[in-house]
C-alpha cells in the first residue's frame, strides 16, 4: 500500500473528499458509492478500474489532479 507524505493512503484521503465542490469531489463520491472501493485503493488501481469501466477523460483528469494533491497533502 502506497501512503503520501502523512501516511495516509490514497482512497482514504480521496474519500475525505467528498464535501468538494469540484471535479475530485465528484470522483470522491462515486468512488464512496462504489462497494468494491476502499480506503487502500492507490491512484493506479482506480486508473485500472476507470478505464475497465469505459469512463471518459473527465474522470482521468480529476484522478490525476487528486494525485497530485494526495502526494502534496
């Protein structure tokens, strides 16, 4: 499991924010309705996931932008 700066991983802060009022609030959601999401899902994993499930290039973009604020949090 992979963990920032703070040791916290990935899907555990992604799904921190939820309260957003943006496109990473909008991932955080969908990935808290998503039962098979969890708090030690990395950046990769859930790019795996996204492209298996045909999203578009909108939901690549807020992971890489939740990326970047993940590893800089």
């Amino acid at each position: 499991m992979s963990t920032n700066e703070q040791g916290e991983p990935f899907g555990g802060w992604l799904l921190k924010q939820t309260g957003r009022d943006d496109w990473i609030g909008t991932l955080a959601k969908q990935a808290k309705s998503d039962p098979r999401f969890s708090r030690a899902t990395t950046p990769d994993e859930l790019r795996k996931r996204l492209q298996e499930a045909g999203a578009e290039g909108d939901s690549f973009e807020a992971l890489d932008d939740a990326e970047v604020e993940w590893l800089s949090a």
